[in-house]
C-alpha cells in the first residue's frame, strides 16, 4: 500500500490519476513509522536507478511533501535519512540540504558512518562543508557513544585533508573537542 500511494505521487504528481503534494503529504503523516521508513528506503531505490532521480524526483519530494512536524523526527527515520545520504554520491549536497531539516541529533553507536568514506572519491573528501555540517547535525552532544566517536574522528581527518581551512570552523572545534573528550573516558 505504501509503495503504491508514493508512486502515484512521484510519478504522477498532481495528474489525474496521481497525487497531490497535500494529499501525499497527508498519506504519509497517517502512515506508521516503519511504513514511513519504507518510503525513504524507497526514494533511495529511485534516487539511485533513476538518471537523474535524487535531483528530479527525490529532492523535490523530500522538500515538497515529507511532513516537517518534530513529531516525525524520530530515531529510526534518522538513521534512515542517513543511510539515504550515505548512497547519494555526487548528489549529496542537494539531497542534504532537502533532508537537513528532517534530521537531529541521535545516539549513533551502533550505526556506521563508512559510506562517506568508502570508495575511490568518498562523499567526506567531495563535500567536505556539507559532511561535517552534517556530523553537526546528527551528533548529540551529551551522549557518549564510543565506537561512533571513532567514526567521526576518522571523518573529521578526512575533512581537514580535503579542507584544511574546516580546522577553524566552529562545528569542527567542537566535534574534535567531543572526540577527544571521549577518548579520555
């Protein structure tokens, strides 16, 4: 069921035998969260087999449509959206920035970060801004979570050899500051 209403917005939007984005809107918002989490595991499928799918059919979406209440800001869909990201490749900027306000601060133990630094051009040394505006967004600051803290330090090095100049930035500073702090505990 959840498959077929996002099709028939996606590829018909607004058509007469489609969706509008209020009507989507609204199917999503009475979905239950593991139907909501399907959804994004399938903007993910059309945004990778698509030509142009992250840029034409899943930013559009993700901005038009996706509900913005808090309420949906949950843990499982963050790391949904994450995992979503991590499979962008060159489209990672534009799909962040759509996907930035659905996302918060989270314990992410248990959740790997390597997509963003994986392969032969990771997403870490493409983007560097965007990855550790990113890492901001998603580190929650009073939690420890040791094995996550590696992942970031990891990144965090990865972004400063793309970009030194990132070493200034306050987002940065505080990250590392987190990242050692742990290391001490």
């Amino acid at each position: 069921m959840a498959s077929q209403v996002y099709k028939h917005h996606i590829f018909k939007p607004n058509q007469p035998d489609g969706l509008t984005n209020n009507e989507m809107r609204a199917a999503l918002r009475s979905m239950s969260e593991s139907k909501r989490n399907q959804v994004i595991n399938r903007l993910e499928d059309i945004g990778k087999s698509n030509e142009n799918g992250w840029t034409s059919q899943v930013t559009p979406f993700i901005k038009d449509v996706w509900p913005r209440e808090i309420k949906f800001r949950t843990y499982s869909s963050v790391l949904e959206w994450i995992d979503l990201l991590g499979k962008t490749r060159d489209s990672f900027p534009v799909v962040f920035e759509a996907v930035r306000g659905l996302l918060k601060p989270v314990k992410l133990d248990s959740f790997s970060l390597d997509p963003f630094t994986e392969g032969t051009y990771p997403i870490a040394i493409r983007f560097p801004e965007q990855m550790l505006d990113l890492l901001d967004t998603i580190t929650s600051k009073n939690l420890p979570q040791p094995s996550y803290f590696s992942q970031v330090r990891k990144i965090l090095d990865t972004i400063v050899d793309a970009n030194p100049e990132l070493k200034s930035d306050s987002k940065y500073r505080t990250l590392i500051d987190l990242v050692e702090r742990n290391d001490h505990m």
